[in-house]
C-alpha cells in the first residue's frame, strides 16, 4: 500500500483497513473486487466465513477464553458506497483507488465521495476480527449493494445468524442510535417520445453548484433538487414560448440529491428565451437555502436544430419533471421532525426511445407507501406514461424494550470526551436492520456510527476523531 494518509489515530489498524479498502473500487454493482478482499482477510486469519453469490461476505471469530458461553453478537454494515464526483473530476470510480486526504481530524476524498457510509463499518469489523481483544462469539456480515435496493440483505440466507443482538454499524451521528427507520421503493417513470424535424434554434440549459445530499436523512433540509429546478424553468418557459424538447439529464443516484441537470430545447426565439431564463434564475436563487448558494444557470449559445420530441411529448415530459409530489411530504406525529413520508427525482436521462425519471419513495408508515405508489401510478397514466415499481425494502419499528438502547446509552456517556448525552432517535433514511428484524424472530437491533458529513457527495467529511470514539463504544457494548 501507498504512504499512509490517516497517523495518529487509535486504534491504527481500523485506519489503515480504512486505507485499504479505500484503495478498491467498490460502487453498487461493483463490489467483487472488495468481497475478494474479504475473504483473503478470513483465510489468511483461519476465520469461517461464507461469500454468497451477490458478494455478501459472512465471518465468524470465536469467543475469547472464558466467554465461550456468552450469547453471540451480530455486527453488520455493507461494502459498496455511492460514486458521485465533481463535474470536473477525472476519476474513474471502476478503476481508481479514492485519493484520500486528511484537514485537521477530517478525512475526505478529493472531488469524490469518500465512502465513510459505510467504509468504516467494513473497518472496524474487521479491526475486531483481527485484533488482540475480548470478544463473545462475534458474527459480521458485510453487504453488498445497500445504496441501490439493499439487494444483498434481502437476498442474504439469514439462516446462518445465530446472534440475537445485533448492531448496525450505518448511523451517521455520533452519541445518536438509531432505533427505528422508514422502508421505501423505487419507481421508475418513463415517457415514450417520437421525433421530428424541426427549423429552429437550440439552445442548453446547465444547471450546476447545488449541495446535494442523502435523499433520506437530509430531505428534510429542502436543498434544491435540480431536476426538479429544471423542470420549473421548463415549465414556465412553455407558458410564455413553447419549444420542443431535444434531450434531457440529470443525476447520478435515485438517493441522492441532484446537484445538476442539462437539458436541450429547441426554441423560435433564443435570445428571448435566454433572457426569461436568466431572469428565472435569479428568482430561483433567492428561494434556496444558503447551501446551495452556487447554483447557477448556464445557457448555451444557440446552434443549428435537428430532430426533437413533438410539441405534446415535451408537454408530457415537462408534467412528469413538475407534478409528481417531491421532497419532505409529511412529517410523523409521535417524533416531531421526523419526516414520515418523502419523495426524491434523483435521476432524469434520456433511453433513445423516452425519458425516464427514477424516483425513491420512503414511508415509516408501509400504508403510506403503499397510496404513494397508487398516487404514482395513477398519475403516470395520467400523463401517457409507463410506470414500474421495484427494490421494496421494509422498515424497522421502534422497540420499546430493546436491551441494547439500555446498553447504548450507558455506554456512550461512559466515554470521556463525548460530544453530547447519548441520543435514541428513529430516522427517515433506508437501513438494512428492517430486513434482518423481520426475518429473524427476536432480533434486538440498534444502529450506531460516528459523525460523517455530507455523504452522497463529494464534500464528504469523516470525523477521525468521532471514529475513534466510535469504536470505543462498540467495544463496550459487545463486553
């Protein structure tokens, strides 16, 4: 391995698995090259383990002397990590290893996401495995592709978990477990075009320098989503100069926010056009919050045409970027704050034969997921558009007796230099913990992590020091 970027952090081998796993590629999809990983780790340390065939990896290591009667413990997190750069990054997240670096007790990557969701889950599971300290029978199961359907837990053989306590290493927020999250769906919505010529002029609207974000555990801050901008400015520039529709794109990941957008118009009056829309964004700017200060719009200079979608198609497009329900759209009523049910636009991109739009619709409620979907489907055909749901995950109801919230917050306001009181609070984002709370019976489950800042984009930030407290708490709890 190259020079060590992480020094001066405890325990130093969680950091340098960090590194090196760090080093593989291992976006949703692509996680063979980790899972080998992996299970080198286990033969070389005589470790029983099972790789399925999606590329989960399953491990046990034996209790220490003189625990061999106390109850197993599960520990469970996933291998792949959302891929998302900076328009002017060159990284190839297929082959590059991630180039880390340290600001202060902050680690990130450069004009990349770094993978801390859920790098350092891999990490300290496997600094357990591997180092000198007292253990009960411990299991760890790494999952694959969490970040595009939570595959790899739903297609694990739960059969092989003997735990019955069992903590998540996924929670973004040191001294906050998380006992309780929002199941959800994805839904894809496509709009078939025909082409025809057309005599006017096009001109490209790119939309860029939005913050983005989790679309579940940062919805609620109601940063701007720029496929749904995009659909505004498009919108309203129909109203006053109908155009037809060349192309559109936007977004990389249906759970994440998107931060840019490009759509291609072909329009009579190009300068007229140029001017409503420079005009719009303005009056968009002043709307957003203050992360998203840089946006900004961008509009081509106009160039010859060639084919676009009808006059109809480019209205229908335009209903399915501004009439379907985004964003936070209800909040619970037992735990203020928390959104209840949410939808995110996080990808819009043009098959050669329709538009398509992917949704991720998320509900702590599994009714309310169930009339969002009605909802979805009635308004797809409502506009001459197909629609498919798929990749339901279920959600994970809190548990009023859980001994291990107990054990949490006893634990963590042990640890001296801590951050706060511990906190049990329930979350809007998607956690693989309802998939194994409903598949094995008994399970007692909680969800813990350090602080990790702006995942899902290329800003990500993780508290080193927090990581360090962080596993400090996972050794207490497990002794």
């Amino acid at each position: 391995m190259s020079k060590r970027v992480i020094k001066g952090y405890e325990p130093d081998g969680m950091f340098g698995y960090f590194e090196e796993i760090s080093a593989i590629p291992r976006g949703s999809g692509n996680e063979s090259g980790i899972a080998d990983y992996l299970v080198s780790f286990a033969e070389k340390r005589g470790l029983q383990y099972v790789r399925d065939a999606l590329d989960n990896v399953f491990m046990r290591r034996p209790a220490s002397d003189g625990r061999e009667n106390d109850p197993a413990v599960l520990l469970q997190g996933h291998i792949d990590m959302v891929c998302v750069k900076t328009a002017e990054s060159a990284h190839d997240f297929l082959a590059d290893p991630l180039a880390l670096f340290t600001d202060g007790d902050m680690l990130g990557a450069r004009s990349t996401t770094l993978g801390g969701d859920d790098g350092i889950a891999v990490a300290a599971m496997l600094e357990l495995l591997d180092g000198d300290y007292n253990r009960p029978p411990l299991e760890c199961l790494l999952t694959a592709t969490e970040e595009t359907g939570m595959g790899g837990a739903m297609g694990f053989d739960c059969e092989l978990i003997t735990a019955r306590s069992y903590i998540n290493l996924d929670s973004e927020e040191e001294g906050v477990a998380t006992a309780g999250c929002a199941g959800g769906v994805r839904f894809k919505i496509s709009v078939p075009y025909d082409r025809a010529a057309a005599a006017d002029k096009t001109i490209t609207l790119e939309l860029s320098g939005l913050f983005g974000g989790h679309s579940g555990a940062e919805i609620d801050k109601y940063r701007g989503n720029a496929i749904n901008i995009a659909g505004r400015m498009l919108a309203e520039l129909y109203e006053v100069e109908p155009f037809n529709l060349v192309t559109i794109s936007g977004g990389i990941k249906d759970n994440a926010i998107p931060s840019s957008c490009t759509a291609m118009i072909a329009v009579r009056e190009p300068a007229s056009a140029t001017e409503f829309l420079i005009k719009l964004e303005e009056k968009i700017k002043s709307e957003l919050p203050v992360e998203d200060k840089g946006f900004k719009l961008r509009v081509s200079k106009p160039k010859k045409s060639g084919d676009t979608l009808t006059f109809a198609d480019t209205s229908r497009v335009i209903s399915l970027l501004t009439l379907f329900p985004r964003g936070p759209l209800a909040f619970s009523r037992d735990m203020p704050g928390l959104v209840e049910i949410s939808s995110n636009l996080g990808v819009v991109a043009d098959n050669g034969g329709a538009i398509t739009a992917d949704f991720l619709l998320r509900s702590s409620v599994e009714s309310k997921l169930d009339e969002m979907m009605l909802y979805y489907k009635r308004l797809a055909r409502f506009i001459g558009a197909d629609a498919a749901s798929h990749s339901r995950y279920p959600g994970w109801q809190y548990n009023p007796d859980s001994k291990l919230r107990e054990k949490f917050i006893t634990n963590y306001n042990s640890i001296p230099g801590r951050q706060r009181d511990a906190e049990v609070s329930c979350t809007h984002a998607g956690l693989e913990c309802g998939i194994f709370v409903g598949a094995i019976p008994g399970l007692d489950a909680l969800s813990i992590g350090p602080n990790l800042y702006d995942i899902h984009t290329p800003s990500e930030r993780m508290d080193l020091r927090s990581c360090e407290r962080f596993f400090e708490l996972i050794l207490k709890m497990i002794n």
